[in-house]
C-alpha cells in the first residue's frame, strides 16, 4: 500500500512539473493564439514553397503529397512548442515523462500503428500510385486512386463514389491494377454459332467487327507482357465444340481500362449486325417433341361441323381427357 502510495505521488510531481504553475495571462493567450494562427499559414506556404522542388525530385505523387505532409506537421509540432513555452508549458518534459508518453501510445497511437506500418509498406512496394485504375476482387470495388496516405488509401470508383480503405486492410486483399506500366488491357467475349455456319467465316468477319469499334487496338506490332507477346490485332479463337453450337472466344486489346463495359457492349453490338448481314446464326437450344412406338398412342377424330349431311355438330370434337392426352402423351425432350 505504501509502494502503490509512493507511486501516485511521483505521477503528481510528474504531472506537477509539466503543468505551469499558475494560469495564462490574457495576454499570454492573445500571443499565443496569434503564434497559433501564424504557424498554421505558415505551414501551408512552406508547402507550396517546397512542393514544386519535392515534386521534381522524387516523381511520385504519393511519396510527394507523403513528403509535404510530413514537412506541414513538422511546422506545426514547433509552433505547438513555441506556443507552449509562451503559456509556461516544458514541452521536454512532456516528451520525455515516460508516464505520459505510454498512456499518449496506448489510448490514441495504438490503433493507428498498424495502419502506418502497412502505409510504409505501400509506399516502398508501390503496388499502385495515385492516378492507376484498380480492383479490390473480393470486394469488387474498382476504380482510381485518389489518394495514398500513410493510414489509409482513397479510391474514386467509376459509379462516382470514394471508398476509403485502411492500409492495414488493403494489404491483406487482392488487388488488380490495371494501369500498373500499361493501360492497354486485354478482354474478350463469347458466342456460339450453329454447327451449320461457315466457322472460317464467323471468325474472320468476328475480328473485322472488333477491328471497326473505338477504343479497340486494330492493329500493330505484338504487344509484350512479361516473356510472352500478344497479337495486337483482335483474335477469335474456337474454345468448344457445345451442345447447341461451336463456342468462339474473340479477345482483343483497348486503350484505356475504364471503357471495359462500353467496348464489350460496342463489339458484341457490332458482331451481331455483321452476322445477321453475313448469314451467320448464333446458337440457341432447341426443343423437339419425338413421338415413337413407347410415346402411347393419342386419339385424335375429324371435326365435321362444316359437313351439310352431319346432324350433330359436335360429332368428332375430341374430348378433354382425349385432347390432354393427345398433347402430352408420348412426348419427350432431346
């Protein structure tokens, strides 16, 4: 008891020390005040003093707008010591005071030591900079990056929205970025067309289509990713021989990663007209009713209604059961 009173009491000749004495002046508060509002515009010049020189030197927007936040806090941690010292407060002490500096870590820095590591991380593995197109897959978000700070990561989707993810999250998921060197990204779409179809013909007026849409990459020299190349002209390829029909696969190359959705809407769409006009059909199933010697037999009688020597003019309607049993005795699918 007498340990746990000893202990208590250095705390409050701790706290004692770094607190002042007696109160602030009002004029001690007026300057202070100003020295407040001084450091805080003089942050923001000092960064658009340095910035153009940070910008030019390091080439990375991330890293840069990182640089200049960082040159930003450093302005204001030493107006908050002169503004301190102005009111009487020992800023060395205050940092220094072990007592003060584990509670400061274990109720507000805590949680956020997590996210500055991953941050760090992000900036020194650039998996994606300000400006790429990215996808979190599990999530399906995508969209571009708007910002990388050293907590968290801000991306701009394509439905106009923000998302803000947390950098110790974002480490831990999947992410595809489209613009990482190159914005040009390979896609494709399926079809089936009838066995009875010319299938040279359906894959060459395929590839003519796509070549004629904006955004496709026509033509040109063999695009390199990685140790393999890949004919920058549209290619349709046969990928299975299916039950209703042959199943082409055409791939092609776009320019720009955001126009995904519009450019496989625009070569379908042009796929389809040059077909109807080329007489090439596209595939569907087909339903046949087959009638044979285990289908039963139906019961079917001529209607003699319009027959002048016939008195009854319900002679030869077949009844219900007889009609329901006509129509779906003895039939099954193929």
């Amino acid at each position: 008891m007498r340990e746990v009173l000893q202990s208590t009491d250095a705390v409050g000749d701790e706290v004692n020390g770094i607190l002042p004495s007696s109160l602030p002046t009002v004029t001690e508060l007026t300057l202070a005040l100003v020295v407040l509002l001084v450091g805080w515009f003089l942050s923001k010049l000092v960064v658009r003093l340095v910035g153009r020189t940070v910008a030019r030197r390091i080439e990375r927007p991330s890293v840069t707008r990182t640089v200049l936040r960082g040159v930003r806090v450093a302005v204001l941690f030493v107006t908050v010591l002169v503004v301190g010292a102005i009111l009487g407060l020992s800023g060395g002490q205050i940092f220094l005071s072990v007592t003060v500096v584990s509670a400061v870590i274990a109720v507000v820095l805590a949680p956020l030591v997590s996210s500055f590591i991953n941050g760090f991380f992000v900036l020194a593995d650039r998996p994606y900079e300000i400006g790429d197109m990215i996808e979190v897959t599990d999530e399906g978000h995508r969209g571009f990056v708007e910002d990388i700070t050293m907590r968290y990561t801000k991306i701009f989707t394509l439905q106009n929205t923000f998302i803000v993810i947390s950098n110790s999250e974002i480490q831990q998921r999947d992410v595809i970025n489209y613009s990482a060197e190159d914005e040009r990204t390979r896609i494709s779409v399926a079809f089936e067309i009838t066995y009875e179809s010319d299938l040279e013909a359906a894959r060459r007026h395929a590839e003519r289509s796509a070549r004629g849409v904006d955004n496709v990459i026509s033509g040109g020299p063999d695009i390199r990713i990685g140790s393999a190349r890949y004919a920058a002209a549209p290619v349709c390829t046969v990928q299975e021989y299916a039950d209703n029909g042959v199943l082409l696969e055409l791939f092609f190359w776009i320019e720009h990663p955001y126009k995904q959705q519009i450019a496989r809407s625009a070569v379908h769409t042009a796929v389809r007209e040059r077909f109807l006009d080329n007489g090439i059909e596209f595939a569907y199933p087909h339903r046949h009713h087959v009638f044979d010697d285990t289908s039963g037999v139906g019961r079917l009688a001529v209607d003699s209604r319009g027959d002048p020597d016939s008195g009854d003019e319900t002679r030869g309607r077949p009844s219900a059961a007889e009609g329901a049993n006509s129509d779906t005795t003895g039939t099954r699918n193929e």
